[in-house]
C-alpha cells in the first residue's frame, strides 16, 4: 500500500497538495508559488507553442527550487469531417455575426498532441522537470522509458479502471483519478466512448483497490476537510484546480473571476458544445445555445475550440463574455480569494484538524 509520506518524500515535497495544471490559467507565478509552499506546482503546455512551454519552464525555475509538474495533452489527432465542420460553423454563424466576425470558413487543430509532437518530448527531456503528466491519454512506451531515464516521475490522468490498469501497464509511476466533479476537460482516452461519469470518492477507492500505484484525487476538492477525506479513502495527495483559481498569480481574467465569485460558479455542466471534447465549466449563452435541440454535433476537438477561442477573444473586446470557456469544478462555491501561499497554508491547517 503506497501512503502519502511515501509520495511527497519521493517527490521532494512537504504536502500532499497538487495544483492542477490548467492550461491557460496555470501560470510560473502560480506554480512556483505552490512549490515554494510545499505542495507541488503544475504547469499546463499542451496549449502553448514550444517556445512558449520553454520560457514557462525555465520562469518557473527562477522563481523556485522546487519541484513541479509539466502536463501534455495526449489526445488523438483532430477527425476532419467537413461537413461537420460546416455545419457547427454554419450554426455558430448569428454569434460570430453578433461579435462582429465574419463566420470562418475553416477550423484550425491549434494543439499538437504530445504523441506526435517530437519537439515537446525533446525540450522535456533537456530540461527535466521532476514530474511530467500526461491527459486524454498516454504516450508511447519508448518515450515512457526516456522519461524515466532522464529521472522524471509521470503521472496519468484515469477516469475509470480501464484507463488505470492501460497506465498501470505502461508503467507509468502514479495515477491521477478524475473525478466527474472535476473543472475542466475530463481526461478520458476515448471521448467516444460512454463515460460512467465515476464520482472522485467511487474512483479513488475503485482504483486503490484494483491498481498498485500511487492514486491522486482530482475532483471537487476545494479545502482540507476534503483532502482529508481522499486521503482516508486510499490517496495518497489531492490534486485542486478550482480551488486556485481566484488566486492572484493565476491568468483568470476579470469576468472568469467575478463569475467564479458569484450566482454563475453554482450551475456547472459537463458539455462538448466548448471544445469539441466532455469539459466542465460554468454555464453561459454559448453552452445553452450549442446544446440547444436540434443543435448539430460540435466539430471535433480541438477545431470547436478554435472556433469558440475565435468567437469569445472577439465578443470579449466588445464586453460580452458569454462565450468564453471558463472552466469550473462542482465545488466551484467554495472557492476562495487568496494567494496561494495564504491558500496553502489555510488548506494544511484544514487538513491537520481532521487528522
């Protein structure tokens, strides 16, 4: 049985406390602030260019000696289906219209998966950061084996035994189990595929019992009573997204903040209307307008997403916010307004009381 002093030691941390990577949102300021805390920071690249995922690593460096965690997407490449694609876009034409766009006439794959993308593989292995994680998938066993040469630890994103046990398999050394409670995009393998929609609590006991790896609960867990809980029921460390959000070092803009904040952050839904892939987020006029009847399939992932970036960054200059992605767990009313070292510190002392 793996405990959680077995984990932080070897991860070099003080606290079983993970801050979700978080693309877009995750920043050097907010990892390294995390580290410096003792939990472990995470930076989320599976969004930026290399050069962008490079400058991220070597700032995070500068402001800690810390460990942290770089997470990829390991998704599978796009599904180019034109009519599809037509459609969503043809659909989505009286919202472009309105945020003074003309509708485009095609979709972008803005982000290389990690399993094609040979320049990502090569910058982690230059720079080594202690802990590399993986979503939506896993990569090959080859680059597994590289990493682990290179003394990186992995870690892999499950929301069911199926994908815990192919992690397992691979040999990958801990597994994060999403909960659907989660904020943001669930890290299923195959969206296709029917998701049981596993609660954290069902998850992390399913898979401490059926796997032998370590097992970190992602999912709905917002303060150290919580942390407490998983921990109890067989992880070793809690990962929180949300949860750091409102925090000053995270890139949440204003109108992502003040929702998080009030009436919005307690109406979540799990939808693919955003991105083209099962993601939770707070509900607004673009998740009800997609998910309407007879509203056509969303294009695949990522080119929903690029129309939506497209649709929102263009609406957002003319104050309109209900089309942007803003990504939120279950627990998102809880969230609270602190830096992240304040947060930290508040989480530990929560966790200690029920200790």
């Amino acid at each position: 049985m793996h405990t959680t002093s077995d984990f932080i030691e070897k991860l070099g941390i003080c606290f079983p406390i993970i801050q979700a990577p978080m693309a877009g949102v995750s920043t050097p300021e907010l990892a390294a602030a995390v580290s410096n805390a003792g939990g472990l920071g995470s930076l989320g690249i599976g969004a930026s260019t290399i050069d962008q995922a490079r400058n991220m690593i070597e700032q995070t460096r500068r402001l800690t000696r810390q460990p942290f965690n770089v997470n990829v997407f390991c998704h599978a490449p796009a599904k180019r289906d034109s009519g599809r694609e037509k459609a969503w876009l043809e659909y989505l034409a009286p919202l472009f219209s309105e945020a003074g766009l003309d509708t485009p006439d095609q979709l972008d794959e803005i982000y290389t998966s990690f399993l094609v993308d040979d320049e990502q593989f090569e910058m982690l292995l230059e720079l080594r950061p202690t802990v590399v994680s993986f979503h939506f998938g896993i990569p090959s066993a080859d680059c597994i084996a590289c990493l682990r040469e290179a003394g990186i630890y992995t870690m892999a994103t499950a929301t069911n035994l199926y994908e815990a046990t192919l992690i397992e398999q691979a040999g990958i050394d801990a597994i994060v189990a999403q909960g659907t409670e989660a904020g943001g995009h669930r890290g299923m393998f195959n969206p296709e595929i029917t998701d049981e929609c596993l609660s954290t609590m069902v998850l992390v006991r399913l898979l401490a019992a059926k796997t032998t790896r370590p097992i970190i609960a992602a999912g709905g867990i917002m303060d150290g009573y919580a942390i407490s809980s998983m921990l109890s029921l067989g992880a070793v460390a809690a990962q929180m997204g949300t949860a750091f959000v409102l925090c000053p070092e995270s890139a949440a803009n204003t109108a992502y903040r003040e929702n998080l904040k009030g009436q919005r952050a307690t109406q979540t839904r799990l939808t693919d209307v955003l991105s083209g892939r099962p993601a939770r987020g707070m509900v607004n006029r673009l998740v009800t307008f997609g998910e309407a009847e007879n509203s056509p399939l969303p294009a695949d992932y990522p080119l929903a997403y690029d129309a939506v970036k497209r649709l929102s960054g263009a609406a957002s200059k003319l104050g309109n916010n209900e089309f942007a992605a803003q990504w939120a767990g279950q627990g998102a009313p809880l969230a609270r307004e602190l830096p992240a070292s304040t947060l930290m510190r508040v989480l530990m002392a929560e966790t200690r009381r029920q200790e």
